[in-house]
C-alpha cells in the first residue's frame, strides 16, 4: 500500500525573523541585566551587535512593544518598558512590514504596468478619482489611508485581470498591528506628502499607457516607503 504524502507539520515552520531578532533582543536584556526604565543601545548600535539589518530590528523592537516588553520614545530612544514581564515568546503578528513591502513591489510594479496597457478611460477616471480624493483628505488619516487602498485597487481594476483585485485586497490586509505601529513611529509628512506626488507619476503613466513608466513609477513610490520605514 502506498504510503500517504507527509503533510507540513506547523511546529517545523520557520519562526519570523523578527520573532528570531526579538527573542535575541530580550536575551541581551536578560544577560546584559538592562532594567526596566533603561534606555536599549541606539538602533545602529543594537543592529551592529545583533548583525541585523535596521529594518529587521525595526520589526523586532514594534513587535516587542506591542508585547509590552520595551518602550518607543519618539525622538528619545527605546526602553526597557517599567510593566516589562520576564522574557517570553514573542507572539506570531503574521507577515512584517518589510515582507509584506518587499511582495507589493515586485507585484504591484507589475500591475501597474499591465494597467498602463489595458486600463479604459473610466479605469483611468477610477484612479484620479482616488488620488484627488487623497490630496482632499490628507489631513483625516483614516480617510487618507481609505482613499490610498481605493487607488491601489482601482490600479488593479484597471489590469482588467479580477484576480489582481483578490491579491491586492490580501496584500493590504497584511498590514496589521505591526505594520500601523511602524507607521505611526517612523511615517513622515514628508513621505505623506512625496506618496501624492508618486500616485500622481503612476496615474500619469498609465493615463499615457506608458507601462515601463507606470512600473519604474510603482516601484519608486514602494521603495521610498521602504527607505522611510527603515531608515527614519
């Protein structure tokens, strides 16, 4: 009798690296008998010794915040939280911000492309339509952020494929605690104000069914975001 195909066993799966970096980090905390109230090593420094990228300890310090475990002072540093408990496993916040940034640029270059080809005049009509209701709402978040998902989904409409719409809808519900957390420490009103300017080179390259304009615009845009999120 033939043997049934082994199924993935979930304990196997890789942990995220940013459950890796911040179990590391609460180990430094624990040897290096950082206590609580005490500002963490800057973040250059920290990335140096854990041999991480900025990005990856980015990732690791919000999901520990959002553990309680340190603290993100704006302009001042991270502490080690005074409500710390003892170390823990860090929990499971599905994909990182950069994972999640690192897919939309290789997918939604694409689509911008292919909707550059295909998109009709009311396609065209559908992402000027979001992007001007952007600039109308920059100053209500919420309502600027609603109009940003209105424009990426319009650009995948466009595509005349639907299941661009099906990945895009995915993508955008990736961006969960972590990534709002990274937003709200590291988004600046300088990236708020270039991500209008970006949406306005998309829309005008697909406006002129320009599709090697449409991606380079795409991915200009989702690189600088990147840029931000990493850097500060």
């Amino acid at each position: 009798m033939k043997k049934a195909p082994a199924t993935a066993d979930s304990s196997q799966v890789e942990p995220r690296l940013y459950r890796v970096v911040a179990a590391r980090i609460q180990e430094l905390i624990r040897i290096e008998k950082i206590q609580p109230g005490t500002r963490l090593p800057a973040e250059r420094e920290l990335a140096a010794k854990l041999e991480v990228s900025r990005a990856s300890l980015r990732e690791a310090l919000i999901v520990l915040e959002l553990s309680g475990i340190v603290e993100v002072r704006g302009g001042s540093g991270v502490y080690v939280s005074e409500k710390a408990v003892a170390p823990s496993d860090v929990p499971e916040a599905g994909p990182g911000p950069f994972e999640v940034l690192a897919a939309r640029r290789m997918i939604e270059s694409e689509i911008a492309a292919l909707a550059a080809k295909n998109a009709t005049d009311s396609a065209i009509d559908a992402i000027l339509k979001a992007v001007e209701e952007m600039e109308r709402q920059h100053d209500d978040r919420a309502s600027n952020e609603n109009a940003d998902r209105n424009f990426h989904l319009a650009l995948a409409r466009a595509t005349g494929n639907t299941a661009m719409v099906g990945v895009i809808e995915y993508l955008w519900a990736q961006r969960g605690s972590l990534w709002h957390k990274l937003k709200e420490h590291f988004q600046t009103e300088e990236l708020r104000k270039q991500t209008l300017l970006d949406h306005r080179n998309i829309l005008a390259a697909i406006a002129a069914h320009d599709a090697p304009g449409a991606r380079a615009a795409m991915r200009a845009h989702l690189e600088r975001v990147t840029r931000t999120f990493s850097r500060g």
